[in-house]
C-alpha cells in the first residue's frame, strides 16, 4: 500500500516559468511532510517542510502548499531554472503527537523535473 | 555546520560475500540515525533507525543488520550477500526532537554479481 503517491513520473517547464510538484497522501495520521531534491549519484538534499497545523510554508523560490482536507500538497517552484532539474520526492511522517514516529519519513517514487532554458 | 560522510560510493560484491558500510555524522551530538534503501524505479525505503548508542530499531525483515558503536557512528553489515540486495544505501541523519527533517548521505551503490 503506497501511502504517499506522486502520480505524475516527469514535469517539463520554461525557465522561469512555475514549477508545480504534486503528492497525496493516504494515511490521515501524517503530520509533517518534506520535499526533497535528488541530483543522479547523490543523496536527496532537503528543501522544505511544512507541520499540518499550516498550509503554506515559503523559503526564497520556494513554496509548499498543504491541503489536509484533500490529504494533498505541492510544491511550487517560481522562477524555475535550470539548475532545478532534479528528481523531487514528497515524504511524510506521522509525529509522536499522532501516535506515531516521526523517525520515520515515507517516500512517494519522486518526480523528475525538467526546467528547460 | 553538520555534515555526514558516507563510503564507499560503489561497491560490488559476489553473492554470498559480507557486506559493511560506514556513515558518520559530524556537527551534532546524539543524532537519530537512519539507513535507506532505493532499489530500481522506486521510492526510499526506511530499513534501521537509531536513537542512541547501541540501539537499532528495524522497519524490514531483511538479509541485513546494523550496528551503532559510537554516537556519529552507523554501520550496515550483512554476514552473507544476496542477489536481492544490490541498490542504492542511504544514510541519514536528524536532530533528536519533534519534527527534524532528515539529512542524507551522497550513498553507495552496492551491485552483488
């Protein structure tokens, strides 16, 4: 059971154009959730994080949505550049105030971005 | 600042070989560390979490086992490799309270022939 889903395998935009990265999420127990950049042959570089007691939480280019209602969030990236291009994983973790542990994140499959000069 | 180191970067290995890889964490003290699996075409899979010396938590039964003899110190270790456990290990790391992102490794790529 795939509890968080990032359905979309590939994005392709303009440079400077917005960049916008889908996840949904099944288990209503998740309370914090993390994007993360991947380049080939490194390990995922954290970018953003948002608690649920939010909806929006921003940080310079970035910007990441929360719907709880809708067990959605996106991850907006505006002006997109080339140097974006990366794999983006959503993750999410259920903390010790939902009854369960924020040791541990659970990965959609990621979304490769490609920003086009 | 805090950093992690994690070696090799590659690694192959025949089946039935052993297996350990080191990460290390520099920075921070009594971190929670982690180990992580890609395999091919999916997601990151939590396999070990530690929150202190000596104890090991595992979210997979697994032809895997991990080790933490030091505070910044995070070892996988298999006795005897299997075909099914070449991918991409990632090791992590995260502040101790509440909510903390993790923090990853550049990882190795294990092959087993």
């Amino acid at each position: 059971d795939q509890q968080v889903k990032q359905n979309s395998p590939s994005l392709s935009v303009q440079e400077g154009r917005i960049s916008i990265l889908n996840c949904d999420y099944t288990n209503s127990m998740f309370d914090y959730f993390l994007w993360y950049k991947k380049y080939p042959a490194e390990g995922p570089t954290f970018l953003i994080s948002i608690s649920s007691i939010k909806d929006k939480n921003e940080d310079g280019r970035f910007t990441v949505f929360l719907n709880k209602s809708a067990k959605h969030l996106s991850l907006h990236i505006v002006p997109s550049q080339p140097g974006d291009s990366a794999v983006y994983f959503c993750a999410a973790s259920a903390g010790a105030n939902s009854g369960g542990s924020n040791y541990k994140l659970t990965f959609g499959k990621g979304t490769l971005l490609t920003v086009n000069p | 600042s805090q950093t992690i180191h994690q070696w090799p970067a590659t690694l192959v290995q025949p089946v039935g070989s052993p297996l350990s890889l080191e990460c290390t964490v520099e920075g921070t003290s009594n971190p929670n560390l982690y180990w992580y699996r890609q395999a091919a075409g999916r997601g990151l899979q939590l396999l070990f979490y530690s929150v202190g010396i000596g104890q090991i938590s595992s979210e997979v039964p697994q032809n895997l086992s991990a080790s933490r003899p030091q505070d910044r110190q995070f070892i996988l270790s298999s006795k005897k490799l299997l075909l099914s456990d070449s991918g991409f290990y990632l090791c992590a790391w995260s502040m101790g309270i509440g909510n903390q992102p993790q923090h990853f490794g550049d990882g190795t790529r294990l092959s087993i022939l």
